[in-house]
C-alpha cells in the first residue's frame, strides 16, 4: 500500500471551489479521494459529484412494514385473542383499527428512520478528523489525496484556481 499524501485547499467562495473539483478530476483524483467541508450545507449537484448512497430509505420502509403488521396485530389479534362481545356490536371495530394501524406504520417509520440516520452518520466518532477553523468563517475546504511525487503540482494548481491556502492536512482529535 503506497502512501498518498493530503492536501487541504482553502477557498473563499463557491464558484472557485467547484472549478477546482473539476480540476482535480480531470486531474485523475477520484471522487472517493476528494472531501469537501463547508460549514454550510452544500448540494452534491452543485458541486457536480455523483450523489451520497443511503441505507436510510430502505430502514425507513421495513420499519412502517413491522409498524403496519404490529399495529394490525393490536387492532385484530388482541380481540380475536380475547373476544369481548358487547351488545350486538361487531367483535372488530374498524375505523379505531384504522387509526391504530396508521399511528403503529407512523411510529415504526419514524423509530427506523431515526437509527438509520444515526447508524449512517457513523455517530459517535472517536478517529481523529480534519478540522480547519477557518469553515466556521464561511470558507470552503477540498481535502483530497494526490500522488506523492505531484505534491507541488497540485499545491500550485489549487493556488491557481483562487485557493487561498494549500498544506498538507493533518488528522486532530477534536
């Protein structure tokens, strides 16, 4: 396994930032290698990189399907279980089932998808992270790795395009 050093460039706006991922991938730097922090949510599509992959969704699915199977399980087990006959009334009262059942499949979707965001984030994160106070300012950081002998290439390339700062990044604990 080579070692592939990582470079971090600072930049003060979008529009620079941007024409540099595109610079870098042309480049041949893969998207895996290119990290981008902002300290403001930034589109995937406006930085022109290919969409983030989630479990999340599916999670989300299976979870209303056990909501809608327990919530039917409490509206129509329970009394075919322990059937309580009341005045010539039907041992099945539907439209309480129907709430039932709507509020289990809400609440098992919502648990599910919680664990799911949880579980995607990777939370808590105890490895060492790069962390470049100036993002709080509104400025963007590219993290990317690029060959060992193509360090002063990249670092003049980055500068080129209207980074502000290139060095080598460096893992802290926070």
């Amino acid at each position: 396994m080579s070692y592939k050093p990582t470079l971090l460039a600072l930049f003060a706006d979008i529009d620079p930032a941007v024409a540099a991922l595109d610079k870098l991938r042309e480049m041949g730097v893969d998207d895996d290698d290119m990290t981008v922090i902002s300290g403001v949510p930034v589109s995937d599509r406006i930085l022109g990189r290919p969409s983030a992959w989630t479990n999340v969704p599916r999670l989300a699915l299976g979870g209303a399907v056990a909501g809608f199977l327990i919530g039917a399980f409490f509206a129509f087990g329970t009394p075919a279980m322990y059937p309580i006959y009341v005045g010539g009334q039907g041992l099945y009262a539907v439209p309480p089932a129907i709430v039932i059942i709507f509020e289990m499949t809400m609440l098992g979707m919502l648990i599910s998808t919680f664990v799911g965001v949880f579980l995607d984030s990777y939370f808590p994160s105890y490895q060492p992270k790069e962390y470049v106070a100036e993002i709080s300012d509104g400025k963007i950081a590219i993290l990317f790795a690029c060959p060992p002998d193509a360090e002063s290439k990249f670092s003049n390339l980055m500068t080129g395009l209207g980074a502000e700062l290139v060095k080598p990044a460096e893992a802290q604990h926070l």
